[in-house]
C-alpha cells in the first residue's frame, strides 16, 4: 500500500509549507538541548525531516522505512553521515544509541504505537530523547496525543495550528526507573 501511495505523489503532500512547521518544531527541540548529533528517523518515508537538519549541525542520521519507493526518493539526500535502509519497526534494530528518536507522523498507523515508544526507548544514548509529531486529524490520533502524555515523561510539547489542522508535537524523556527494572 504504502508503495502506491509514494509512486502517487503521497510525499509531495507532505513538502507543503502547511507541514513544514511541526518539522521545524522537532529540529528546534533537538538543538535546544543538544540532542541533535545522533538521530534515528522511524518511518522516516522519503526523508524529509532531513531538509530541516542541515542547519542544525548533525553528525549523523539514520532513516528507515519500509517502503521500496519512499527509500528510492530519499536516496537523493544521503551523503556520508545520512544513511537510509530498509527496515520495519516492529523488528529493527539499528547499530548503536542516539541523541534523538524520532516518530514523525508514523505512531497512528502501528497497531501498538506506545509499545514501539517502549521499544525504542532502548536504543537511546544516555540522557537521548524521543521526538513525536502527530497531525491530531481525528478522535484516534488525539487520544494518542493523550496517552503519550499521560504515560511519558514529556518534557516539552507544543502545538501548531494553521489553515490545514493541528500538530502535537512532544519530547519524551526516558523513564530511567522504568528502563533500568526490565
């Protein structure tokens, strides 16, 4: 499916200046507390939030998907510290610990967003966090907005309205006493 709908121009939806916003906020989340040398893009499509990173100072980005298409257009913006593969979320196990997770438009579509919250949680570096963008379009993806909240540790969330919708847009700290007890 998800093939099709980048073969059909899904990822020049996601180019509008109305999305560009909630991209801008995670970047700004990341330089604001230095989380921003090491970063992992679950889901990460065609690699758009890489647009935003260059000003930002990274030292290096991995991005995985598990579209064939998505990757092939994201091809286009990797050099030698942004790396784009082929992975699933559910099983994907990248080398190494980050600064900074990112779930950028992707939790709503997996059928236990905050267990993969949870399993990602580990591959943060010490004192790393996890970035969440969800465009809040329905009753669904606002009650996730909800529960993140509520079974977190965020640390900053903002929201941005414009004339498409509205975005949440959160960074969770890992729970320490949490991911020391399993």
């Amino acid at each position: 499916m998800w093939d099709r709908e980048y073969a059909t121009g899904f990822g020049s939806q996601l180019k509008l200046s109305d999305a560009r916003a909630h991209n801008e906020m995670l970047v700004e989340f990341m330089t604001n507390v230095d989380k921003n040398k090491a970063i992992l893009d679950v889901g990460c499509g065609e690699g758009l939030l890489v647009d935003f990173l260059h000003e930002c100072g990274y030292e290096h980005y991995l991005g995985f998907d598990f579209s064939d298409v998505a990757l092939q257009n994201a091809a286009k913006r990797a050099d030698a510290k942004t790396v784009f593969t082929k992975g699933f979320i559910k099983s994907f196990v990248p080398d190494g610990h980050f600064d900074a997770i990112v779930f950028n438009e992707c939790l709503y579509w997996f059928s236990e967003p905050l267990k993969m919250l949870r399993r990602y949680e580990r591959f943060l570096a010490d004192g790393g966090a996890i970035l969440v963008s969800l465009f809040t379009m329905n009753e669904k993806s606002r009650a996730l907005d909800a529960e993140i909240a509520s079974q977190f540790n965020v640390i900053r969330s903002e929201k941005i309205t414009n004339a498409t919708g509205t975005w949440s847009c959160s960074m969770i700290k890992k729970d320490h006493d949490r991911a020391t007890s399993e």
